[in-house]
C-alpha cells in the first residue's frame, strides 16, 4: 500500500528530489509525510503557527497551536526529516479570524477552513515550498488529483465520510499542478494501519474537531472578544414582522437554527433570515427555509469546459451547500450576468457566506468542478414581504 502511493508524478523518488509536507501534528499530515520518506524523498516538513503560541496548550480538536506543534516535531524527529515552525499567526488572525468575525457581525456564516486553505496553506505555504526548491507540495486532505486529459484535475476522496473536496474549491488549476494528495484513495482506517505499521507516535490521535481557534465550541467568545460592540440586542420576529421578543445578538444565529432561539410560540421555530442591519432576526417554520435558487459570488471554476460557455447553456450537475451534506441534483447558470444555481428538489436552511461546490456527480472520487461563495441577498421561497 505504502510503495503505491510514493508515485505523485514528480519523477522517481530520489534523495534529491525534494517535497514539502504541511504537517499539522495529526495522524493524516504525519503518515505523508512518513510515506514520502520511506519513498525515499527529501522531505521537509513545515508546521504553520498559526494562533495560540504557548506549547502548554493541549485541547484536543486544534491543530496549528500548542501540543500539535510539538506532535508534529516529535514525528519529524521520529522519521527522520528537516521540520521548520512558521509564525503565521499575524497573516492568520486578518485573513482568517478577523474576516471570521465580521461575518458573523454582517449577519452570515462564514467557512473559515476554507479561507485557510485559500488564504494561508494554498497560497503562502505554497509560495515558501517553491523558495525551497520543492518539487510539490504535500498535505493530508482527503481529496484526490488526478491527471485528466493532459491536466491535473480534483477529485473527491474514496472515503466518502472523510471527503473534504467542500473546503477545497478554491484551489486553482496553477495549485492543482503543484499540490499532492497521497491519502485521497484510502479509507481513514487505513490511514491509521499505515501510521501502526510504521510506529508514528501519533498513530491513535483524535482527529481534529470544529473550528480550531475556537475553544469549546464557542465562536460567539471570539467574536466579542475581538469586537466588544459585537453582541447587540435586537427583535425576534415573525414572518409578518409581529416582534415575538429580544435576542442577545445577530452573532448568535445562523439560518436553519432550531436549538437556542429564546423563544416560545407552540411550535417549532428556525432561525429563517438575519438582518443585520436592523439587528432582526426573523423565525418561521420549517417551510420558510425552503429554497429554491441560490445566488453565487466569487466563482472558482476547475472543470474541463470553460465556465463562459453559460452565457448559451445551463450546466447540470450535484452541488454541495453544506459540508456535512450529500450532493444534489442541480443547474448552474447565468441569469443576466449573475451566476445562480437551481435545485431540482427544494433545499432547506441554505446559510449566505456559506460555499456551494460543484461535482460531476454524487458518488465517491467524482470530479469537483469549482464552487462559489452563497450571495447575502439568498431569499427564502416562501417568505412573506
């Protein structure tokens, strides 16, 4: 298993032939970077500090911070392999924490491993392993690159569970060519048999969770933390725009919501528009949520057609409108020079700020054609004006 995934069409592994992993100090970034020098490469892993410097930190779930830095340090000792510690913590906190924060406060849900991946690991990550003379670029992402047609294209991972092609839609066919995905064909399990075989000390290491600047789940913290104004009361209301009461915040809420609305009216309420202009957050049943179409922003396009050709013809195809969701039946198109998307069955609690990505079709290892950012002005279908 090990020798079949040494081939990332970089040339014969070499001693001279070298690779930069992004090592995170979990299981999947370690067993790339093991694979990779037992190939026989010239491996150099890079560990981005992204937020929380002190090495006493060990909540689990993080990563980038604290005891994940030292993991990934011990391992690279382990293996035997140059590792070097970045200081990204100034260009992670403007790009990703402070945009983070503003778009709980402009009434959206924001994706920030998206903006990461974009902002921080694919671009300037990407540009220190080209300084380093790296042949590619290699993460732990469970997606796949393979090549097609004479192109490297992005594929969605064998593991269907662990598939993170939805925060991976912004990568460009320029990074396509140079970032590798050696664990894209395997199941986790398999993941973790290869750290076994190998005696990684992080073999049986919990997997990240939520959000990793975020301690214990509590993003609001954050928010207020960086914007003391932050949390300013507001009405709750109806569908017909009947005050029902008083919310503690817009940065508490997300569209879909259910659970800690703070009110009681009989029947289920879900959190079916913000407006974070007026401070409003409106509440309906699960029928208001129904949608439609989507407006899109911000389109990265990797399929194989160009994307202009939507001027003429509609494009079928699965989207994606939530990372824990399967993708569905859906046509992208142009309609007056903004591209929107049309399900063929109505979605539900659909968040503005949140990504729509693109696949040829809703089976494992499909191809992921691109995506794009969910417009503010999304309007639920049933909505009362």
């Amino acid at each position: 298993m090990i020798s079949n995934l040494s081939d990332l069409g970089i040339g014969k592994p070499s001693s001279n032939k070298r690779v930069v992993v992004a090592m995170s100090g979990g299981v999947d970034s370690s067993v790339a970077a093991a694979i990779c020098a037992k190939a026989g490469y010239d491996v150099v892993g890079i560990t981005l500090q992204l937020y929380n410097a002190s090495a006493t930190s060990k909540r689990r779930g993080a990563c980038c911070a604290g005891q994940d830095i030292q993991d990934a340090k011990r391992v690279a000792d382990q293996i035997g392999i140059k590792h070097y510690v970045l200081d990204y913590e100034k260009i992670f906190k403007s790009e990703v924490i402070d945009e983070f924060a503003k778009s709980y406060q402009d009434g959206l849900t924001p994706l920030p491993c998206v903006r990461c991946n974009e902002k921080i690991k694919f671009r300037d990550l990407y540009n220190t392993a080209k300084e380093l003379g790296a042949s590619c670029l290699i993460t732990g992402h469970y997606v796949s690159s393979k090549v097609l047609n004479g192109k490297r294209a992005l594929f969605r991972a064998k593991d269907d569970s662990k598939d993170q092609s939805y925060f991976l839609f912004t990568t460009t066919h320029e990074q396509l060519d140079y970032i590798r995905f050696p664990l894209g064909d395997l199941n986790k399990s398999e993941t973790r048999d290869i750290a076994k075989d190998l005696g990684l000390l992080v073999a049986d290491k919990p997997d990240s969770q939520d959000i990793c600047f975020v301690a214990d789940g509590h993003y609001s913290s954050v928010i207020k933390k960086l914007h003391p104004n932050a949390a300013e009361k507001g009405n709750i209301i109806d569908m017909h725009g009947n005050v029902l009461g008083e919310h503690n915040g817009i940065i508490h809420y997300t569209i879909g919501q259910r659970k800690g609305i703070g009110i009681a009216t009989g029947e289920p309420n879900y959190v079916v528009k913000i407006d974070s202009i007026k401070k409003e957050i409106t509440v309906g049943s699960r029928d208001n949520l129904s949608i439609n179409e989507i407006k899109l922003n911000n389109i990265n396009w990797i399929g194989g057609s160009d994307l202009n050709s939507l001027s003429d013809n509609n494009l079928d195809m699965f989207v994606k409108v939530r990372s824990t969701s399967a993708p569905i039946p859906a046509t992208l198109f142009n309609d007056d020079g903004e591209i929107k998307v049309r399900f063929v069955n109505p979605e539900y609690g659909v968040s503005p700020g949140q990504a729509c990505v693109f696949y040829e079709d809703n089976k494992p290892m499909s191809r992921v054609l691109g995506g794009g950012w969910i417009s503010k002005q999304t309007e639920p279908v049933n909505s009362v004006h």
